[in-house]
C-alpha cells in the first residue's frame, strides 16, 4: 500500500512538470519580427496586415519590423514605418548594398543573423512573392517548418489555413522550436482605421559586421525588373478588380476589360488561362498561383470558376459574374450573376457608365 501511494506521488509530480514544460514555452511573452517590403519610401499594405496578424498572437507581444535595402529611400521608409502603425515598437534596418533588390539569399542570411541575436518567439511575412521568396530559405537556416498562407490566428501556437486549393480548412498546431515561422494571406488581416501612435517607434541599425559574403549569397544577382507602367490601382489593394477569362479570344479583346476599368478606376484582373494564352502579363493573373485578392467588388467576364481561381478572389465582398454558361461553377459564389454573352454584355457597359473624371 505504501509503494503504491508513493508510485502515485510520484506520477502525479510527473504529469504536473510535464503539462508544465508543455504550456510555459507559450505563457511568457512574446516578441514578433516582421520582415517587410518597402517601395518609394513606404512601407507595403502587406507588411501592415502582417503587423496586424502579429496582433493576435497574444496582448503581450514586442513587435519589431525589419527593413533592409540602401539609400534615400530606405531612410524615408524606416521614418515612415516607425510612425505609421501603434503595435510596432521598434525598427530594425539593415542598411548596405547587398540588400538593394530584395534577393533570397541575402535576405535570409539577415533573418538568421538578426534571430540569433534577438531570439524572436515568431517571424511573419506576407505571403506574396517577397515572403514565399525569403520566408523558406530562411526557416532551412534556422532548422524550423515554416506555416504558409494563413488565413486565421488563434493563439501563439495555433493557425488556419487552406488546403485543396482553398476548399477545406486546416488548423495547424505548431510544437516546433522558436521561431515560428508564417506566411499570412494578407487579405485575411486588413488593415483598419489604425490610430497615429503617441510616439515613434525606436530605430536601431543591425549589425552587419558578421554579415559575410558567402556561396550562397554569390549564385545569384539582381538582373532586370519589367512591369507595366500603369494608373490603375495595384490589384493586390483595389476596392474594386474587372477580370476577364479566355472567353475573350485575343489580347485586342481583352482592351475592354481595361477600358471598363478605366472607367470603373478598378484594376485589372485575368485567369491563368488568359495569361498562359499571352492575353496580359502574368502579373495580373488571379488566382491560388497568382494573386489573391479581396477587393470590395469583383467583376468577373468569362470566367468559368475553376477552384485555382476562386481560391484567389472567393473572399471578395460583393462578387459579380458574367458568363453564357448558366452551369458555370462561377456562379455558385457570385452575389450577382448574368447569363449572357460578354461582347455585348461589355459593350453596353461602356456605353451607360460615365467617364471617370
């Protein structure tokens, strides 16, 4: 009888330290770095929803955002990141030539050199072509899975995200190392009515004096950038997106869907099939490999809804399709829906709407 009241002390004290060791890695505070892109002197909206998405990790987390790249235009990034949100409570800049373009390579050996001095609990990116390009270069340095698109916070440790091409949800429980590591689908963390903050965040440089060149770094190099030169808004922000699908046969046809946005002031939006037919550039393509958009109207002409596409704009407030299919599968997530043939559909349009002034 002894023994066993001594064996049960003893496994009551056992299961008291271990429910211990596994909550406690969680109920000290946390601290966030956000790895953010910059462009003209200002912080990126993506990098914004990022700090917004570190908010839901706990009330009690040191959020600091990370800057590298070189001259005039970092430095104006740098004051404008240190003012622009409240949650950010310091700013990290890594000022040197090896970060001009935001390479991989470079980026990742900085995330690694600024974690071991910092010890950040989680990283977050964005999960546009800037993060999904750093982001897992990074995580293989510092010997940790990273969690990508996520869509949903739940607590330090526990996240949402799609699966299948967005038609099933995942919860993701994360029990590795520090630091977890994220992607966040931006769309999913809009950035609100964010108050001016008391005072400016902390800018501190980082040390690069460890910071060698190395193989990794050399095999790759900065060659060009092309982009359309346009005034339509940004897709990954506009309130409103006009996308046309391979239904309108040609690139010369595809000029009225730009015409409509012009008239609209919305960006313009396409299938992967219209891009891979050379319709517009692959950089205005919507969709789970293009981007994902969640603009407050969405206007679809021939599109047929392929579950690739809807993952990319299913979050859009008010949804409005256009297709001569009436069994289109477009049509089981539009608000608004019309059976009709495009050429004249669009036509008439142009003709009732009023030029933007």
């Amino acid at each position: 009888m002894k023994k066993m009241m001594v064996f049960l002390a003893v496994l009551g004290a056992l299961r008291n330290r271990s429910f211990a060791n596994r909550v406690s890695p969680y109920s000290r505070s946390l601290s966030t770095l956000v790895l953010a892109e910059h462009e003209g002197g200002a912080v990126k909206a993506s990098s914004l929803s990022a700090v917004e998405a570190a908010k839901f990790l706990s009330e009690d987390n040191s959020i600091s955002l990370l800057l590298a790249g070189s001259g005039p235009s970092l430095r104006e990034a740098a004051a404008y990141a240190a003012s622009c949100h409240p949650s950010i409570s310091r700013v990290l800049l890594a000022d040197s030539d090896k970060f001009t373009y935001p390479l991989a390579e470079p980026w990742a050996k900085l995330v690694h050199v600024v974690q071991q001095k910092g010890s950040y609990s989680h990283i977050i990116s964005g999960s546009g072509s800037f993060g999904k390009n750093i982001l897992p270069r990074a995580a293989a340095l510092l010997d940790v899975s990273p969690i990508t698109d996520v869509t949903e916070i739940s607590g330090s440790n526990l996240f949402v995200r799609p699966i299948y091409a967005g038609n099933a949800l995942s919860t993701v429980r994360y029990t590795g190392s520090d630091p977890c590591m994220l992607t966040i689908r931006s769309t999913s963390f809009p950035l609100g009515q964010v108050s001016t903050p008391s005072s400016a965040a902390s800018i501190d440089q980082v040390d690069l004096s460890t910071f060698g060149e190395d193989d990794a770094i050399g095999k790759s190099k900065y060659v060009s950038l092309s982009s359309q030169d346009s005034e339509r808004p940004d897709l990954g922000n506009a309130r409103i997106v006009v996308t046309g699908g391979r239904a309108l046969k040609s690139a010369e046809n595809f000029k009225m869907i730009e015409r409509l946005a012009e008239k609209l002031g919305a960006a313009v939006g396409a299938t992967r099939a219209a891009v891979d037919a050379g319709f517009v550039p692959n950089e205005l393509q919507v969709g789970q490999t293009g981007k994902i958009v969640a603009p407050d109207l969405y206007m679809a002409f021939g599109v047929s809804g392929a579950i690739q596409h809807l993952t990319g704009m299913r979050d859009s407030k008010v949804i409005v399709a256009v297709n001569k299919d009436a069994d289109a599968p477009i049509f089981q997530v539009a608000d608004y829906g019309l059976v009709g043939d495009l050429f004249e559909v669009i036509p008439e349009f142009l003709e009732k709407l009023p030029d933007k002034k």
